[in-house]
C-alpha cells in the first residue's frame, strides 16, 4: 500500500457539503491516510473565515470589548457542523475550555488554532480516522523559530502509530507548551511536514482551484492550467505573486523529493498540477507561467567612471540595510545601477534614501522612476533555447509596450521585464499572446 498525504483548505472544510466530498475523495484512494485541516473557510461570498472571526475574537478580549456574541457565532458554526455530519466530538465542552482560556488573556495563536483543531477533531470523527494533535509534534524554539529535524522527527514517531489519521494544520508548540502558529495559510506547510515525515509517494494539496494557471484569469480569459512544474519554476512564480501554496510549503517536501500535487475538491476528477522535484521536468511548452507584481519603485544612479570604482554597490546596497529594505533587482549598466525596491517597502523613506545615496556614494544623478511594475516569464523550456528573448521583446514592442528594465537569471529560467504599471496587464497579454494562445 502506498502512502498519500493530503491537506484540505478552508474552502474544503467550510461546511457539511464539502467535508463529505473530502470523504468521497479519502475513500476513493485508500492510500490517503494522513490528512491535515485547516479551519473552516468561507462558505459563500461575503461569508467569514473561522480564522478571521478568531483573531478578531482576541482583538476584541484584548480591548475588552464585548466578545461573547462573536464567540457564540463560531460556536454555533463548529456545533452546525458537529450536527450536519451527526459526529459528537464534544464541541460545546470545547468552547468552555476555549473561553475559559480568552478569559485568562489567551494568546492570539492560541485562539487562531482552535479553528484547526476543532475542524481536525471533527473531520477526523466523521472520517474514522484517529485524530493527532500538531501540538507537540510541530515544534517551535522559544524564539519562535520554526525547528525543521525535531518536527520531522517527532511527526513521524507519532505518525508511525496510526494507520490513519487527521491532524489540524497551521499550528504547533513552544517549547513551554503554548501554541504557535504559521503565517496566513501556514496548514500548507503542516501538510508538507506530514507526507515529509510519513514519506508520503505524494502530497495532495486540495483547494478550491484545478493547479496552477499559466497566467492571472483576472487578466487572461481562460488562461491555460499548467499539467507541470518544477519547484524551482513555482517558486520564482510565487515570488511573483502567483500564490495557490504557502511560499514555506515546498520546502520540507522537496527536501524528501515528495512531488506536490495541487487539486481541487469541487473537481476531483481534474489532475491539477504536479509540482515535480526533477527540476528539468516540463509541460512540453517553451514558458510555463507567467506573473507579475505592480507597485515598485526604481531609484537609477549614475555616476561618471562608476564601473572603476570598487565598493560602490556595496555603498548602495549598505544604506538599503540601513533603512531596513529588501532589493528585488540590482540592474546595471556601465556608469549607472537601478535599484529595485517594492513600495511596501519604502514607506515615506525615499527622501531620506536619495539624500544618503548622494552623501555616501557621490553619484552625479539620482533619477526616480514611480509606478513600475514587474512582470516574469518562467520556464525551464527556455533555457538554451534561442530566440526566447527576442520572441518576448517583439511582442511587447508590437503591443506599444515600453520595457524599463530587464533581468534574465543565469538560469537562464526567466526573463524579468520591468514596464509602467499602466502598461502591467498589457504587457501580460501580449507575454502570453506570444508563447501561449
Ligand atoms: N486557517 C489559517 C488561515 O486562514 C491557516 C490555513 O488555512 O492554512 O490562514
């Protein structure tokens, strides 16, 4: 029997219907033993996730506002739930455990699992899988830094005892004790430290999409699926901003060589992506995806004979340090250097930034270009293949396009353009009109 782990998202969790299509699927393929839960999402449009409700939930015993109408709606949502599947997991004692603790100034991560918790301690019963808590497996150290190899170790011990299980994602411990969760979104991660440590043949990832799309649907009709991709390819797409998985969820999977599948619980039948651990693997196409991020600012330097002097980039990129901001590209060319920085980032620092730069690096003219945006074309198909470059170069000159900036890796694996933010969607287009439609 081979060994399948899977995760469900809060879309597939968010109420009676879509956990029994969790089941369907469970007892389709016998091989899904361990499954990880996130808390209920939203059902409907307008609706609210369990975990939006519960960190406001702390927000409001934080500011001693009254909090008892809002607990009482995530209550009556978890024992709905407990009703609907006709499972008794105890769910009112539950609650009197949890406001005893909110009372007693419960932390935040604390509150926030208890969706995860629940949401596994019900599924699990509805399933008739055994139900292991993340607490004490999933370890923390009094940081808060999330400790890799004694998680592995400690999930698998666990899981080694139990044929089936369902375990609630998105949290683990300190080492006192208290709860500590992920980021946003973080059940992803739990589900890639669970088929790690179970050395799953797969990790399904089940959500409310059938995988990757090449492209944004907010900006390309129908854009394609992609069937493929590395996991070096979707990490510069993520990084890019197109985000179906937590950024930290890849990791623990390609440390074991463990492919990632990416499914959709309202399809099951579609195939979704295989996010593959050969990194050579492709769709068959030159380009696998295209992303892109707006909101950039480029700071361009120049300086006479700056390409003799030694230590000017270092100059810059110290005062960057300073003021506490990432760089996303370093284009340069023989007196000038453009920084890169997402405005997230720059807050009102600009100022005080160029003033540094002029002080420190004695640069002749510092030029500030706003509104930029930033777009990739992904694709281990394209490296040594000639003619990419200028197939992309073409279409966005045919399509009016002004390109600003251009970055290729020496992967070789991408071509970065930067371009106006006004010609952002554009400029995806035409990307995609060339290579793709
Ligand atoms: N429930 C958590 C969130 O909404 C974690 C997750 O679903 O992955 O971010």
């Amino acid at each position: 029997m081979g060994v399948v782990a899977c995760k469900f998202g809060g879309s597939s969790a968010a109420d009676g219907l879509q956990v029994r299509k969790i089941r369907a699927i469970v007892e389709y393929n016998p091989d899904r033993r361990y499954i990880v839960v996130s808390a209920p999402g939203k059902r409907f449009d307008g609706d609210n996730k369990i975990t939006d409700m519960l960190y406001l939930l702390r927000s409001h015993a934080e500011h001693n506002a009254p909090y008892e109408q809002l607990l009482q709606v995530i209550k009556e949502r978890f024992l709905g739930l407990e009703a609907d599947l006709g499972v008794s997991v105890g769910i009112a004692g539950e609650f009197d455990i949890i406001e005893g603790n909110l009372r007693e100034g419960a932390g935040a991560d604390y509150l926030a699992s208890r969706g995860e918790y629940l949401s596994a301690k019900i599924i699990a019963a509805f399933l008739g899988y055994d139900f292991v808590d993340s607490a004490g497996l999933v370890l923390f150290n009094d940081k808060g830094k999330f400790l890799s190899e004694e998680t592995n170790e400690a999930l698998g011990a666990a899981l080694r005892g139990h044929e089936r299980a369902v375990i609630p994602g998105f949290y683990g411990t300190l080492p006192d004790g208290s709860i500590k969760t992920f980021t946003r979104g973080g059940s992803d991660i739990t589900g890639s430290l669970v088929a790690r440590a179970v050395g799953a043949d797969v990790y399904e990832n089940w959500t409310d999409v059938s995988g990757f799309l090449m492209a944004d649907p907010r900006i390309i009709e129908n854009p394609k699926a992609i069937s493929r991709i590395s996991y070096k390819e979707l990490r510069e797409l993520s990084y890019m901003g197109a985000s179906v998985l937590h950024e930290n969820a890849i990791y623990p999977a390609r440390l074991a060589g463990i492919p990632i599948n990416i499914r959709n619980t309202n399809a099951p039948e579609d195939p979704g992506t295989i996010i593959s651990a050969d990194d050579t693997a492709t769709d068959g196409g030159v380009i696998t995806g295209i992303a892109g991020n707006r909101d950039f600012t480029v700071i361009g330097i120049y300086k006479n004979m700056m390409s003799n002097e030694i230590g000017f980039i270092k100059r810059i990129l110290s005062i960057m340090e300073d003021y506490d901001i990432p760089i996303e590209h370093i284009p340069s060319g023989i007196d000038t250097v453009s920084v890169v920085i997402a405005d997230k980032f720059l807050e009102d620092k600009l100022g005080d930034i160029v003033e540094d730069l002029e002080k420190k690096t004695g640069a002749e003219s510092i030029e500030i270009f706003e509104n930029m945006s930033l777009i990739a074309t992904v694709g281990v198909g394209m490296t040594a293949v000639p003619g990419v470059a200028a197939k992309l170069f073409s279409a966005l000159y045919e399509a009016g396009v002004n390109i600003r900036m251009i970055d290729q890796g020496s992967s070789e694996m991408n071509i970065i353009v930067g371009v106006e933010t006004k010609d952002f969607e554009t400029a995806i287009r035409a990307i995609y009109a060339a290579f793709v439609a």
